[in-house]
C-alpha cells in the first residue's frame, strides 16, 4: 500500500486509522520543521516510535524512573557489546540483575506514547510510509537504543488517549475506564459493517490499475452507506457535476443531467467551510444561492446531509454530496468513509503522477 504526502493533507491521526485498519506491517517517516520521527508498526500495532525531539536512551529513562542503577546500565551494554547476536538492552538487564521485564516494557511504552502524542502537533511536513516486514524482535537491523515492544500497542488506542488528553489537558484524568469506552464509541461509528467495508475498499486503492476509477470507487461506497449522492469536480468557485447514484427518479437519465450541474460556492456556503477546511462536514444544508439550486434539484433534503472533500496536491480536486433523504436516519460509518477520502486522495494523487 502506497501511502505518501503531507501532514496538510493527511494528520497523523488519520494515518495512524488507515495502518490499523489495514492491519499493516512497515515504517512511517515524518519530516517536518519540528524535526523527523519515525514509527513502525507490525500488523497495525505501533512496536517502535523515535523523534528527534526526544533523544533520551533507554538507559537513561529507566534511570529517570530509578528502575537500575547507571553501574547497572553501564555493565549491561558492556555485556551486549560482547555479544555474538544482538540482545535488547532491557532484556540483559532483566536477566543479569533481575530488573521485572514488565517495568521495562511499561517505560518502553509510555515513552512510544510520548512520541506519538507529541506527533499530533505536527500539522506540517511531509509522511512516507513504506511497506514491510519487520525484523523479529531484538534484531540489530532495528533500533540499538531497544526502543520496540514485544507487543505493540493499539494504533486506535493511541489515537483515542491523544485526542482526550487534549481535549482533557491533562493525562492524570484518563483511566483505562474512559479510553475503552471512548474506544467502543469509535468503533460504534465505524460499526454497520464499516469496518469491514473500510478494509475492503482501502486494499482496492491498492491497485494502481483503478486510475482514473477512484471517483467510481468513492461512489460504490458512498451506495453502501448512504441513499444518493452526488460527485462535484472542483473548478476554483465553481462545482461541476461528475457522477452520482441514487438519483433514478430523474426519468433515467440522472447522470447526464448531473453532469450537466454548475453550482457557484459562495463563501458563506457550506461547500466554502468544506473547500476551505479542507475536512467533512455533517449538517444541514444553509441557504445559499448554490445550497437553494441542489436542494431544488435534489426535490428535497434530509436535515443532515454529507459534504466530503477529495484531497489531492494540497488542494481540493472534488467534493462529494450525501445524503439519507427521503430517511431521517443519520449517515452511519461516515467516521470510516473520511477515513477513506483522505486514503483516496493520496491514491489519485500517485495515480497522476504515474501518468506524467
């Protein structure tokens, strides 16, 4: 799975979904003006994360944490240098002085925690990641400070802690409590096969064949979550009309009048807030000139209605429309569905470029 851009167009958090629900195995680059980090993950789970901003070794942290002694720490890399095949650090120290591996792993993963937290900041900067298959445990190849877990740790999980501390400010008033029913409610949002789909649909993107077909894929799953919908091509103010579904009730022809559509954005107009933002909005629609023209063709509106952006180059490139109507039902896993907006941009984005 290709996934490369910028933190503009794809926040850590974001990406961080993508790799766990894809169960994917490999190492994501960061670059930015904070610095550079770098995060693997097996099988979706984060075992190992570093950033420039934090240069502490892991000898220095369990020394933080009055775990060893630093004579302790001092003989234990004497005695990994020594070695034939390369033995993590925390593991000769349990060995050779009897350090509880637990109390080791728990410094290992809250400094991972501290790194990754600390990334959600970023909001500018480049991403790579690239897919493998990483080195077992406790290989030289992997990192000589020993900063990798064992076990990973939930990649949902860490997005789920960073988002209430923020909001919270403050770490000590979240408990495993809080995190798992925040975690629930997650994947109550991606639930009504979502989750499934979201999979699904993330290993087509897969394929550099689809090209061009993105927007048909954006619209196949668009079908599976909501009643109709409406794909724009974004032409500076202006929305052009490029596929649909749902809209049969248009004397069978739907997707040439669809095509035919022109919708000005003003800049008071929910589309704007989407254009400008950049990010989904979930709401009812206002009244704008271009809002009045969709509802009068649509024949009438649900009272939350979908607006998505396709991000590709740092811009939008098409905005997809949503909706239940005639149903007053919310839009269900549309959570996932940004998920794989963000996902699809980037593919298209590569696909051009394949092009050129």
């Amino acid at each position: 799975m290709a996934l490369e851009g910028y933190l503009e167009d794809l926040g850590i958090r974001d990406i961080l979904q993508i790799l766990s629900l894809s169960k994917k195995s490999g190492t994501l680059t960061l670059k930015g003006q904070q610095g550079e980090g770098l995060v693997c993950f097996m099988d979706g789970q984060v075992v190992r994360a570093s950033s420039s901003f934090f240069p502490e070794t892991l000898g220095q942290l369990l020394r933080l944490n009055k775990i060893v002694t630093e004579h302790q720490v001092v003989e234990a890399l004497r005695c990994q240098k020594k070695l034939s095949f390369h033995q993590p650090l925390g593991q000769i120290l349990a060995a050779k002085f009897r350090i509880a591996s637990i109390e080791i792993e728990q410094v290992v993963a809250a400094q991972i925690e501290k790194i990754i937290f600390s990334f959600f900041s970023w909001t500018e900067g480049y991403f790579s990641f690239r897919l493998e298959e990483m080195e077992s445990f406790g290989s030289a190849l992997l990192n000589p400070l020993d900063f990798m877990l064992e076990k990973g740790l939930s990649s949902q999980r860490l997005v789920v802690k960073g988002n209430k501390i923020a909001e919270l400010g403050r770490e000590d008033k979240i408990d495993d409590e809080l995190i798992e029913r925040e975690l629930v409610e997650l994947e109550n949002q991606q639930s009504q096969h979502g989750l499934t789909l979201l999979r699904g649909m993330l290993a087509e993107l897969e394929h550099p064949e689809l090209g061009g077909g993105i927007i048909l894929l954006i619209l196949r799953y668009a079908s599976e979550i909501m009643n109709r919908a409406i794909v724009f091509d974004v032409r500076g103010n202006q929305l052009v009309g490029l596929g649909q579904f749902g809209l049969a009730d248009l004397s069978g022809a739907a997707d040439t009048i669809v095509r035919k559509m022109r919708l000005h954005v003003d800049s008071e107009s929910l589309f704007a807030q989407v254009l400008k933002g950049q990010v989904a909005v979930r709401s009812a629609l206002k009244n704008s000139a271009a809002e009045g023209r969709l509802k009068e063709f649509l024949g009438g509106v649900a009272e939350e209605v979908f607006l998505g952006p396709l991000v590709s180059d740092g811009k939008v490139v098409a905005l997809l429309y949503g909706d239940n109507f005639p149903s007053s039902q919310p839009i269900c896993a549309a959570n996932a569905f940004e998920v794989f907006l963000s996902q699809a941009g980037l593919a298209m984005e590569q696909a051009l470029c394949g092009v050129d």
